[in-house]
C-alpha cells in the first residue's frame, strides 16, 4: 500500500498479503492434487495442505491481528473504502474463526483433501460405499463448526452466509418456490410440443484434440488470457484464482458429448475472466476474488448460457466448431445446431442440464442439504432420498450412485452451502444482461461479428474491477437499479425455450 496509510495499517496489510500468500501457495498444491499429482502421493500431499492451511489458519486468528484490527476499528471512519472493507471482512472471518481450535481446523483440511481424491475414484467406479466414511466425518465436523461459529436463523443459514452474504433460507425457499412454481409449467409446455430438436449429432464421436483446439479458441475470443491463466484437465471442471496474473481453469472432454466441454470452458472461462479483471490495486490483498460465489457464479453462467448458448454466438463461431469437427457437423446447419444445444430435456447430471430443468437440480441439492444439516439426514440415506427426489422433480432415476449422489464434487470438500449459489448466479446474469442491453442496444450484433470485448469491458466496469470491495447487494443494485429480482431469469427462460419449441 502507499506511504500514505499509517504504520498501523501498513502493519495489517502486510499481515493481509503474507496471509494471500499463503493461500496461494496452498492453491497451487490443490491444483495440482485436482490435475494428475500421483495417486499415491495423496495423503502426503493432503497433509501438506492441511498444515499450511493450518498455519494459515492461526495466522488469521492470532493475538496480532486482533491488535490490528482494534487499533484500526477504533478510527474506521478515517480509512479509505479498500481499507475500510478488509478491516470489517476480515474482522467478521476472525470473530468467526477465533473460535475453531486450530487442530480441528487441520483435521478438517486433511480430511477434506483426502475426501476429494476418494470422491475422484469413487465417481468412477460409481462405489458411494468407499466414499461415505469421508462424507460422515466432513457432515459431523462441519456440524461442529456451527455449534462454534453459532447458529442463526437456522443451522444452514449459517453455513449460506458464508458464500452469499446477507442471503437466509427464507428468503431462498421463497425464490425457489416462484422459481420452481414457473418453471414446471414451462416444461410440461415443452413436454407437450410437437416439435422437439434433433441432437442425436451432439453424440456423435469427437476426437479429444479437436475439442481441446476448439475449446482454446473460445477461450481466446472471450478474452481469457493465457498469459495470465492455463486450461487444463480435471474429473469435474473448475477455476481457480491464484493471483491476478495466474487464474487456472480446467474442463473434462467427453468423446460422446462434444456439448460438455464447450459449455464448461465458457462457464470456467466466465470465472476466469472475472479474476483476471479485478483492479491491480487489489493484487495480493483479500479483496482480489469475486464478492461472492453467487456473483462469481453469475459470469460464468452469463458466458456459458446466455452468451454460449445465443443463436448471436453460434452465427460467428459455428463454422469454426464445423472446420475443426466436418465429418460430424458439416451437414447440420448453425439454427439445428442453437436448437440441439438449447433442448429442454429433464436428465440426471447437473452440469449438462439445459437452462431450464438446471435450477431443479439445484434446489433438490438445496433441500438435501437443508435435510443432512437441519434435520440430521443420514448418510446412509442420502442415496435414496437424492434418486427420490430426482425421480420426483424431473422424473428420471439414477441407473448408479455415478450418476447420482456422487455426481458433484461439492460434499467431499466440505462446500455445504454453496450449491444455491449457482441458481443465485442465473438470477443475477439474467437481471444483467437485461440492463447490459439496454446499455448496448447493439448487443446481439457484436456477438454475431465477434465483438467480445465490448462485452467484457462493461462488465469489468461494472462487476469484475470491484472484486471483493462491494457487496452482491452493491453490486446488483448499482449495475442494474434494482435488487435481485428472479423475474428477469423466468422471462429470459420462457421467451427463449417458446422460440426454440415454436410455442405459442
């Protein structure tokens, strides 16, 4: 920082960056773990983690940064807004903090990182039996982290706040029921269509490194730089931010669903593009990461959906998709292909769901967790109740525990409370590219030419520049003059699925 903050806020910004520090290093170590570290190497690498993360841990929580964080609360008014937001953010994460025995925490860690690289094989082998061990221990620490972080409104609510700040349960359950209440009616419509797609070529065989190549491309249209970011591969796709100038993404290709990559490159690449944009000045500091995980999550599913999947889009980048893969797709025209890819199909996997069944199978995961943490659900039930609740919102019943409760890698990392994020985010892009529109009126025409960057520079100066300094709520209200407001995602929906089922 400059010489113009005080030796009192120098002192706790150094304190801030050795704590990045050390978060970045435990992130390359994770990234790695995710990216093809050997398998026997494991455990000693999830107990390298854990006592990094530990000393990070008791870092966060010592007597010095209490110090600091004092002295600096006692003239809160007199700080800039960037200091201002790290000493109440980081004062919230060290009351909360302060009161998890720092062993615990290890533990916690471990567990986790191991808990992960057992979900990878148990994934694979569609075995919930060798993954359920982790999953009870990860449920019971984590119930003992709220009886010390303290419960709210609920035992979940405390574990939501933690990604969607100021977001409660009853507000959620409300939005998911005018959600869900919408939506079914939307489907049965759809249901009742004479007119379904064809998609049977999306199944065809696509070479691998064809996908790869393809991928590359749309990452370097939307203005992912490589300079300062690498895709790789992984079991389950995700990004992660490591600096400003490092944010790593990678993606699974499937050989019969050339469809998943391309839309999970756009979604992490939307992560991506967000960390890769945040101001300088926030580099090294805890305010370099998005606001939030439903904020985070509404630019990668505005890249993947309503950018990705835009009939716009596909005008400027089919041919190239065709060239690359033409023994597949040289015989299917762009609007075949834009219907093929917008199908609305009720199916059992999360991430390959079409936009409108998408939002059921986060509010199956949210009551489910609503279930394990309020309600005490068992492990040992959760398969049955998940194949239940998939049989009854969508009407399909997992074949295998692969395919089922197994499917996301959320549980193994411990990350209860996330899984709303993601229907959270939808709202969000939906609300955005709404007023982003009406901002360019000529929106549409500069993604049919190409023209990204316009695209990405209105969302830098709206979003990604602020990175964690405002909050969701800030953020919303200030692009869009409003708070959340779900309609503009139903409407978004619905005018989209009656062009591609010609509804009336």
């Amino acid at each position: 920082m400059s010489a113009a903050y005080t030796n009192e806020s120098q002192a706790f910004v150094d304190l801030l960056k050795k704590l990045k520090a050390y978060t970045e290093a435990v992130g390359v170590l994770y990234w790695d773990l995710r990216t093809g570290a050997p398998r026997k190497g494991v455990p000693g690498r999830s107990e390298t983690i854990g006592m990094l993360s530990a000393d990070m841990f008791k870092l966060s929580v010592s007597d010095e940064m209490g110090a600091h964080l004092d002295a600096l609360e006692a003239k809160l008014d007199q700080l800039d807004a960037p200091l201002r937001k790290m000493v109440q953010d980081t004062r919230k994460d060290y009351n909360r903090n302060k009161l998890i025995p720092p062993q615990l925490y290890q533990e916690y860690v471990v567990l986790t990182s191991k808990a992960e690289s057992a979900w990878e094989e148990a994934k694979h082998s569609g075995d919930y039996e060798t993954f359920k061990p982790y999953l009870r221990d990860i449920v019971k620490m984590t119930q003992q982290f709220i009886d010390y972080w303290g419960v709210k409104e609920t035992r979940y609510d405390t574990l939501l706040d933690m990604y969607e700040p100021g977001m409660t349960v009853a507000e959620l359950d409300q939005i998911f029921g005018n959600l869900r209440d919408q939506l079914v009616p939307l489907v049965e419509q759809v249901k009742q269509s004479e007119y379904k797609p064809e998609f049977a070529f999306l199944k065809d065989t696509y070479a691998i490194e064809g996908q790869k190549a393809f991928s590359t491309f749309i990452l370097n249209q939307m203005g992912f730089d490589f300079a300062a970011g690498r895709l790789d591969e992984s079991v389950h796709p995700f990004a992660i931010g490591l600096n400003l100038r490092d944010v790593r993404i990678t993606t699974n290709y499937l050989e019969k669903d050339v469809a998943s990559a391309i839309f999970s490159s756009l979604h992490e690449g939307g992560h991506a593009l967000y960390e890769q944009n945040i101001s300088p000045d926030f580099a090294g500091l805890p305010l370099s990461e998005g606001t939030s995980m439903g904020i985070h999550e509404s630019q990668s599913r505005l890249w993947e959906n309503l950018i990705g999947r835009s009939l716009p889009f596909w005008k400027q980048y089919y041919g190239e998709l065709q060239r690359t893969f033409n023994s597949q797709l040289g015989q299917v025209d762009v609007e075949s292909f834009y219907r093929a890819i917008n199908r609305v199909e009720p199916s059992l996997i999360r991430i390959e769901a079409d936009e409108v069944t998408y939002n059921l199978h986060i509010i199956i995961r949210y009551e489910i967790e609503k279930m394990l943490i309020n309600e005490n659900l068992s492990v040992d039930d959760l398969p049955e109740v998940w194949n239940d609740k998939y049989e009854s919102y969508l009407g399909v019943r997992p074949s295998h525990n692969g395919e089922g409760v197994l499917q996301d890698v959320h549980w193994s990392g411990g990350s209860f409370g996330y899984f709303p994020s993601y229907a959270l985010g939808n709202m969000y892009a939906a609300q955005m590219v709404n007023t982003m529109s009406k901002a360019m009126p000529d929106l549409d025409a500069h993604i049919a030419s190409g023209e990204l960057a316009p695209i990405k520079a209105y969302l830098t100066e709206h979003v990604y520049q602020y990175g964690k300094l405002r909050t969701p709520s800030e953020i919303i209200q200030n692009m869009t003059g409003e708070a959340l407001n779900p309609q503009y995602l139903v409407d978004y929906l619905t005018k989209k699925t009656k062009e591609v089922y010609r509804l009336s």
